[in-house]
C-alpha cells in the first residue's frame, strides 16, 4: 500500500505490502460484518422513514451541526456490528463513528475494528442510493483488510493488505478492481466532498474553483467510503476531500491502494477536527493531480468546523 504522507510538502513513502498471513481472515470477518450490517439498514429504512422509502421522517438527531445528522439505524447498525465483533473477536477494540473509541493504547500487533455504520447518512435520510457500511481491521495505524457494501445496490468492496481488491455485486458476480489507466489531468473525473461547518465549507468551494478548470470534471456523491470504492473501480479517476475520520477512509482508503490508487492519508489517530487531507489517485494521474493539489494549497489542513 503506498501512501504519500502530508509534511512540509507531499511526499511518496513506499510500505512493505506483504501479507502477514491473517489477512485473509480478517478481510473475511470485514465482509461478514459489513454485509450483515448492510442487510439491517436495508431492511430498517422502510421501516423507519415509510414504505415509500424517501420521507425525510423517523428518529433523527445532529451531531455537531443541525445538518450533520445521525438516526436511529446509525446507533443500532453499529451496535449489531459491536456485538458480532465481541462473539468473533473478543477483546479487539473498536473504534466507531457513534460508539467512540480510540486506536490507542494497545500492542504494536494489536487489531482495532473502525466502524462507519452508515457513511452518506444525508443520502440514507433522502432516499438517494448512495451510503454505505464500512468496516476496516487496523493494526500498527494502518489498515490490513476491509469492506464497505453499497447498501442500496447491495455490492461488497472488499480488499486485504497485499491481497488485491474486489467487487462483489448482488447477482455474485465478483469483478477484481484496478483504477482507471487515465494519463492526462485534464481528462480526470473527480470526485469531492464537503464538511458541514461553514467555515471549512467555504475554503472547500473555492478549492472547487482552482481545481476545476485543470480536470474533466467535478462529482459529489456524498459517502467518501464509496467515493474511494469508486476510485478503485475506475468509475471515478480521483478523490480528494479535507476533515474526513478514520472511519470514513480506513476500508475504502485500502481498497483504492489495491486497486492501484496513489494515497494521500493522515495518521489514522487524527482526527476530523484536523482538517487533513486525504486523496485517491489513479496512478497516471497521480504526480499531476497531486502537484495541482499543493500549488493550489489543497494539501494543508482545513482545521476547525
């Protein structure tokens, strides 16, 4: 998995991708979860918000900012997946997006569990099919297997350090992932987010402003897991956005690294507030897009709300 890590200007630092041998098997316990969760929050959506499936109704709350929102599905999805992982792997810790935890603290070799129950949650609340459950192993503050499921369409992205990365879709059909083979910026389709404070957002549209006119063009999908899965799967040839948690990257950050994608990651112990930048490139692309980011000052933290 290689990674450019965010100093006093980008720099390439190459990570040994052997796997250590259980790999395998977390990546195997990453999709179970995952896909378990993803049937939950599938078959609760109706039951929640109506049979129609796009009321904006239910047991909603805010987190932060009233239009940063976290429903009833969120704390139970992430509660199923805690209680599967104390029977699969008691003892792991957990660090979830509503649950809390932390990466610290433990052995070298230790494995945390990172934990999105639902990334896109505006999109979930709207009836947009675009969230997603995602699940990563971590250890040594990198992550070693993960999986996210579109929930919607019901197809698992999985990927293992060193094992490659794969699409599974509804119907079974498994498809191994690599990124575009684009070569020019100029016709990259990139994809973005944006924070919910009005600060940071601000900074983001006019980072839009100086990107744009050097790419092909600009998407905003709303779940940065799957903005990742799409990098890896060559539907988008990049993604870029600033105050992203772990649990937004940590599976989809490795399943664009398997699939061939350039990283750009902060230390998987900082957090959102921080404002880091983190990028998936497609390897062609990369050096340009990576450069067009710093000349534009996209690749300095955007701190704060």
């Amino acid at each position: 998995m290689e990674a450019v890590l965010k100093t006093t200007s980008p720099v390439t630092v190459e990570a040994p991708s052997t796997p250590s041998g259980d790999e395998a098997e977390l990546r195997r316990i990453a999709v179970y979860l995952a896909q378990t969760a993803a049937a939950h929050v599938r078959a609760r959506r109706p039951e929640v918000f109506g049979p129609d499936g796009a009321r904006v109704a239910g047991d909603v709350q805010t987190k932060g900012h009233p239009t940063d929102p976290v429903t009833v599905v969120d704390t139970e999805t992430e509660e199923l997946i805690r209680e599967l992982l104390a029977d699969l792997r008691p003892g792991d810790p957990i660090l979830g997006e509503e649950g809390g935890g932390s990466l610290a603290g433990g052995a070298e070799d230790t494995i945390y569990w990172v934990v999105d129950p639902i990334d896109g949650t505006v999109n979930f609340l709207y009836g947009i099919p675009g969230y997603a459950v995602s699940v990563a192993a971590v250890r040594g503050g990198r992550p070693v297997a993960g999986a996210v499921v579109d929930v919607a369409r019901a197809s698992t992205y999985s990927a293992g350090l060193g094992l490659g990365a794969a699409r599974e879709d509804a119907d079974g059909t498994v498809e191994h992932l690599r990124c575009t083979p684009v070569e020019s910026m100029s016709l990259a389709l990139v994809a973005t987010g944006f924070a919910y404070g009005t600060h940071r957002r601000a900074r983001q549209a006019a980072l839009v402003a100086e990107v744009l006119p050097n790419i092909r063009d600009i998407r905003r999908f709303g779940a940065a897991a799957l903005d990742l899965c799409l990098v890896a799967s060559g539907r988008v040839d990049a993604y870029y956005e600033h105050g992203l948690n772990a649990w937004d990257w940590a599976a989809g950050a490795l399943i664009a690294a398997e699939a061939g994608a350039r990283l750009v990651l902060p230390p998987a112990i900082n957090p959102g507030a921080a404002g880091d930048l983190v990028a998936a490139v497609a390897p062609g692309i990369a050096d340009e897009l990576i450069e067009l980011l710093d000349r534009v000052g996209a690749t300095d933290p955007i701190p704060g709300a």
